[in-house]
C-alpha cells in the first residue's frame, strides 16, 4: 500500500511542476497534495511542521501568482485591457501554441489590448506586454521554486 501512496504522490508532484505553467491547474496545492500522501503512509515520516509550513506556503504563493502579473503589468503602465489581454493570451496561447505559448501568448495578449486602448501607442502597449511577461514569468518561477522545494522534501522524506 506504501508504494502506491509513494506512486501517487510522485504523480502529483509531475502534475504540480506542470500546474506552475498551466493557469487551470493549481500547481503549489497539488504538490502539497503529494506530501499529505506521504504523510499517510507507514514506512515514511513527514513531520507535522513541514506540513504546516507548506501549506501556508502553497496558499500564499498560489495567491500571489495572481497579483503578480497585474503588479507588474500596471507598473508598466499597463491598464486593466493589458491585465485581461495577458490572462488571454496566456490561456489561448497554452492552447493553441504548446509549449511556447506560455511565453508569447500573455505578452501578445497584453500587447493587443493595450494597443486597442492605447489607440496605436505602440510604444506604451509594447512595455505594458513586456510587464505581463515579467510577471508571468515571476508567478511561474514563484510556484515552480516552491514545487521543487516539496518535491525534494518528499523525497527526502523516502
């Protein structure tokens, strides 16, 4: 029974590592789903304190990959059309341009917007797309740092 668990939780660690890059998939609280696996399981011990921390972690992260892009878009002097022009692009860019689309996808949505709102200021939608790149990309390492960290801690744990 412990390698299953041990199997399922190594599943939900790959699916939490990929959640970092995909919008619809919480990566940080699948990844912690992985350590709350190993914590049921007899032959591995995961102290309780790891699972608190990680949890307040999984939370905090999970929301601040939400404010993140929006920060960085707006400090670019990005408005509202460029925070929903990056959420956007990202979601037709992962669908329609694997895996590439990450990337391209908010910054051309972003772009698009601001360039509708901005009236053909090429240059102010140009660096509001670019802080939606930089706070994608911010919220992605954010969530892929902390998966990892879970990752090792539960294979540590082994």
């Amino acid at each position: 029974m412990d390698l299953l668990l041990v199997i399922l939780g190594s599943i939900l660690l790959i699916v939490g590592i990929i959640g970092c890059f995909v919008p619809v998939l919480p990566g940080p609280i699948i990844g912690y789903f992985a350590l709350l696996v190993l914590k049921f399981t007899d032959g591995y011990e995961l102290s309780n304190r790891w699972l608190w921390i990680f949890g307040a972690l999984a939370i905090a992260v999970s929301l601040i990959d939400n404010i993140i892009p929006v920060y960085a878009t707006k400090k670019y002097g990005g408005s509202r059309a460029g925070v929903i022009g990056t959420f956007i692009g990202l979601v037709i860019g992962l669908l329609f341009f694997p895996p590439f689309g990450f990337i391209f996808g908010p910054f051309l949505g972003a772009f698009a917007a601001e360039l509708y709102v901005q009236k053909s200021e090429i240059k102010l939608a140009l660096r509001a797309a670019f802080g939606s790149l930089i706070g994608v990309l911010a919220g992605s390492v954010l969530k892929l740092a902390l998966v990892l960290w879970m990752s090792y801690i539960f294979y540590a744990a082994l």
